[in-house]
C-alpha cells in the first residue's frame, strides 16, 4: 500500500467532506487519519487526511482525478505522497544549540528529511557540516552587500530544490522580498520574551527583571520582524535561585524542543496559515510512530 496526505483549506460549505470521502472510496482508497477544524470566525475550513491507495493509484491519477472537487468547492488542495522526505535548507550563525538539535534528530530518523545544505554569515560550524557529509556554504553578510548576499541565498534555495528553510538562530533578519518570495516556507525560532526584552542578552535582561517564565516561539517569518504566524511555543519555570547562565542554558534547550516540533509539523503537512494565526493539527497516536520515524 501507498500512504498519501491531503491538505485542504477552502471556504466553508456542507458537502466537503462527503464529496472528499466519496473521491476517495471511488479510488479503493482507505482512510486512516483525518483531522478538520472550522474557522467561525473566518468562515474557513481546514483539513488533512491521511489515506492508503490499495489498488496502486499513482499520484499523478489522484491529483488528476481529485480536480473537480478542488474547482467545485474552490480549494487550495495537495495530495502529497506519505514517503516524501522533504528538502530543507538551515540557516545558523554563531549559536549552533538549535543546529546540533535539528541535525541529531535527522541522523536518528526523528526528522525525515533531506538536509540540502546549511548556510552562515560565519565559519563556527563548518567543520560539523561537512563532517556530516551537508553542502556548507558562508554568505557573509554586510549593510554594503545584503542584496548580493541575498541573491546567493536564492540561488542555494534554487539550486538544491530547497521547500523549506529553517532559521535554526540565524541572526540576520531577511529582506521583504525573501519573505515574499518564499512565503511560508520560513520557519524561524526565538526568545518569548519579545517584545519586553529588545536587543542584547535579553534572558540577562530578564534575569535583572525577575521573570518567572522564560520561553521559545516558533513562527513561519513574514516581513514584519518576529511577528508571523505562531507555529508552537513553550516555556520553562525560572526560580530566584538561579543565574543569568541557567536562564540562557534552559532557554536554549526550550528553543531547540519548540524548533523542532514546527519543523516536525511542517513537514508533515500538520499546519496551514490562517491569516495571521495557523491551524497545526496534532499527530494523532496511531501516525506518531510512522510520522516520527518516516
């Protein structure tokens, strides 16, 4: 058997799922997982699936034969096959906490993905990339030449069919023409603590505040710094007892956890923009192994 993933967003209407299911059982396809949710506030409807072709239908047949439903209901819909392991570009610069994480799941099977390359504006990880056998390459990156060092990036992204970009603390903010271009394929992670605590060592900066709670957000970036769409967060309690230092070493394990549960949604076709929020349909207990190890 085959296992594919249909993602669907569309406005909401009665009939989708009848007409999704109906497809389907024509196709001798088998339902293994579905999750929806319907936006009332929006008047939107979300919706994955999770299903076995039984009868060898190629993917190419499916999209073909999927392509009334998608123009009767007006949806933006993709059928993706289940064993797909997606490409993806990470982007460090001199904090490599969240890196390491990433590349350590990948070698475990956790993130079945394809690692195409890993760009910097610095050499810190050089010698670990290539020691893992990934494309590394140093953009350094300047008020002077950011346009040129942009068009580089591109032309990675291009040149190694990269579908998704992870900024695993890459400190260089990108361009509003980036950001457009490869509009939620984004992902990136940081502190919690914005907006109270701008600029420099901001866990210092909550340490001599007293926070309580200190935290990691992961969100697909838009053009508006650290403000695009939520894809996970968490937290960590802090006591009086301890250091500006264990603030840093416990952010760096939360932010390295909330990282690699948004890529692990991404790539699972798990989240769907909803204008400035997003709808992440949870793995459910029966897929989180073959999710987990691909």
């Amino acid at each position: 058997m085959t296992t594919y993933i249909l993602t669907v967003s569309c406005k909401s209407t009665r009939g989708i799922v009848a007409a999704i299911s109906g497809y389907l059982a024509e196709q001798g396809c088998y339902i293994s997982d579905s999750s929806q949710f319907d936006d009332l506030e929006t008047g939107l409807f979300f919706m994955r699936l999770t299903f076995e072709s039984q009868e060898g239908v190629s993917l190419a047949a499916l999209k073909d034969g999927f392509e009334p439903v998608k123009t009767r209901f007006d949806m933006n819909a993709e059928i993706h096959d289940g064993a797909h392991r997606m490409k993806v570009l990470l982007m460090v610069s001199r904090f490599g906490h969240c890196l390491n994480d990433l590349l350590y799941r990948w070698k475990i099977g956790a993130l079945p993905i394809d690692i195409v390359g890993v760009v910097s504006n610095h050499f810190d990880y050089q010698k670990v990339i290539v020691n893992h056998d990934i494309p590394f390459h140093h953009i350094k990156v300047t008020k002077e030449n950011k346009p040129q060092a942009e068009a580089r990036l591109m032309d990675v992204v291009e040149q190694s069919g990269a579908e998704l970009i992870v900024l695993a603390r890459y400190m260089q903010v990108l361009s509003d023409a980036v950001c457009q271009k490869m509009s939620g394929r984004v992902i990136n992670i940081h502190h919690s603590f914005l907006p109270s605590f701008k600029g420099a060592n901001p866990y210092k900066q909550a340490f001599e505040r007293g926070v309580k709670l200190i935290g990691a957000t992961a969100h697909y970036v838009t053009a508006d710094l650290d403000e695009g769409p939520i894809i996970e967060q968490d937290v960590a309690r802090i006591t009086h007892a301890q250091s500006p230092e264990d603030y840093v070493s416990i952010g760096r394990d939360v932010e390295s956890q909330v990282l690699a549960r948004a890529v692990h949604a991404h790539i699972h076709y798990r989240t769907f923009i909803n204008g400035n929020r997003t709808v992440v349909f949870p793995a459910s207990p029966g897929s989180y192994a073959s999710e987990r190890m691909g």
